[in-house]
C-alpha cells in the first residue's frame, strides 16, 4: 500500500525540477545583462497577455537581468482619436500627426498605457518606474517625414531618434528598478514632442544601453521566409541576410526588423522577434533550449557588410 512518502509521489514535480535546470545555463549566461523588451501587439490589449508580459519581465529581473520596458500604444491612441472624433490616417505605415493629435498621444502613452503597465507590474513589489523619451532627455528627436513615390511627404509630429541619453534608464536599474519607457521624445530644435515609432526606440536605446538582447513582441510568429507562400519561420539570420530580406517584407514587419539589424549592427548581442500572442513567450525565448521567434545576430567578423 503506498503512502504520501513513495518514490511516485515525490516524482510528480520532476518535471518542474528539468525545466528549471534546463534554464540553469541560460541563467548563468545572461546574468547581470540589459535585455530591452518592445511592448506591443496583442500583448497590450488582452487582460491574461498583460498579466503574463509583467509577470515575465519581474522574473527576468528577479533572475538576475535588467529588463528596460519601451512601448508604443497604437490601439489605445487610435481609440481615443476616435472618441475625440479627431481624423486618423496613416501615410506609408506611419501616423499623420497633428499638433491636436500629438496632445493624444501624449496623454494616452504617458497617462494611460504607461500607468496601467506600471501598476501590472508593481503588483509584484516596488519594481517599475515610469518614463517617457522626453525625461532627462533619454530621447531626442527631429522631425520624419514619409517617402511616397519618390516624394517627401509632411506627416506632422513624427520624429526619428536624433540622440539618446541613458543615464537616467541605467541609474534606474543600477537600482534594481525597471525602466519603463513611453516612446515620445522632444527635439532641441524646435523644442516640439514627436511621435517616435517603439520598435525604432526600443532599438536605439538598446544600442546605447550595449543590451546584451533587444526582443520585440509582435501579433506573427517571427519572419516569415516566404510569406504569403509558406508560413515557415526563420528561425536565426544575419544583419547582412536581414538587409538582403528588407525590401521585400511586409510593411508592418519592417519597422520591426529595421530596428532589429540597427541594434545588432551597433553592439546588441541578438535581437529576437517573437510572438506576443503565446503567454509567457518572453521566457520560453531567453530560458530554453529551443526558444520561438526570429534571431537577427550580427555578421560574423569581417564580413562584408
């Protein structure tokens, strides 16, 4: 007759006991290491993703990473331009951004999604700090235009990151906070706040931080290789087979990866495109063997770029 105290009964968590010894070397790998996490997608609008985003993010930190939250909020601003009854439009991928306009999306990513990504995750204890590109002038920006047929196009409050300054993100996590960062930013020449693209912030910042990874949540998989044809993912590339791959991907997936090869072309170890639909895909992308998603690593050295 078997009691509480037999060998079956003590098994039944042995497969707790491989994972956490499966992540052992991934833990000891990137310990002590800046990982910066673009926020977006599906993750920032479903209850139950949030919940898990924020869980993950407080794990990295408590597993001995620094993780720096940069965020965008496209859904959230596009729902209060509609209830505000101001137009919305989109020119080459990019919102048309009036002054009227830019006083939303101001409010909506620093008063709104900042906060609420705030209180998610320091209801795991006196963890994150908010922020936006305007403070201590982490960000600065100037004015972007689009490219429509060969001709530049005004788009109002746009802007491209012109400088960063990440004094302010590392005195944060020197102690042991979490950065969290609204993807605005003010330019020293025309003393303006733009709009900045998150995948291209979460880029630039990783690079000035020297992230050991920039991982950018999406609605996809990763990089499709011959999308619509096949929905098989590319598992890891190179900057170089990532530029070749540029001019012919999807709009909405290039902001991803122009970001992706900027942060791997200026000293980030990897960046990783992964699906922020699954629960927990952060961690199944740092902490196991066979991770998800799309790895850009730099060319191997010395060639040609």
């Amino acid at each position: 007759m078997s009691t509480p105290s037999t060998p079956a009964r003590k098994h039944t968590a042995l497969p707790k006991a491989q994972t956490l010894v499966e992540a052992l070397p991934w833990l000891t790998r990137h310990h002590g290491k800046t990982v910066v996490i673009k926020f977006g997608g599906n993750a920032m609008i479903d209850d139950e993703l949030k919940a898990a985003f924020a869980q993950d993010v407080v794990f990295l930190r408590h597993a001995g990473l620094r993780p720096v939250v940069v965020h965008g909020g496209g859904p959230q601003i596009s729902a209060q331009l509609d209830r505000l009854g101001i137009p919305s439009e989109f020119k080459a991928g990019l919102r048309v951004t009036t002054p009227e306009a830019m006083d939303v999306v101001r409010m909506v990513l620093a008063g709104q999604v900042q906060r609420e990504l705030v209180g998610l995750l320091n209801r795991h204890g006196p963890l994150a700090v908010g922020m936006t590109g305007e403070d201590a002038h982490t960000m600065s920006a100037g004015k972007r235009y689009a490219h429509i047929d060969g001709e530049r196009v005004d788009i109002g409050r746009v802007g491209e990151i012109t400088a960063t300054d990440t004094g302010a993100i590392e005195a944060l996590l020197d102690d042991g906070r979490i950065p969290v960062v609204s993807s605005i930013a003010r330019s020293s020449d025309d003393g303006h706040v733009y709009n900045v693209n998150a995948d291209t912030a979460a880029a630039a910042l990783a690079a000035a931080l020297g992230a050991e990874t920039l991982m950018v949540l999406t609605d996809v998989e990763g990089l499709y290789a011959d999308w619509p044809e096949s929905d098989e993912v590319i598992s890891r590339l190179t900057a170089s087979e990532l530029e070749a791959l540029l001019p012919d991907l999807a709009s909405g997936m290039v902001p991803k990866m122009e970001g992706c090869l900027h942060a791997v072309r200026n000293g980030v170890g990897t960046a990783r495109v992964i699906d922020g639909r699954v629960q927990h895909s952060i961690l199944l992308e740092i902490f196991t063997d066979e991770g998800i998603g799309t790895m850009v690593v730099p060319d191997p050295e010395g060639e040609s770029r």
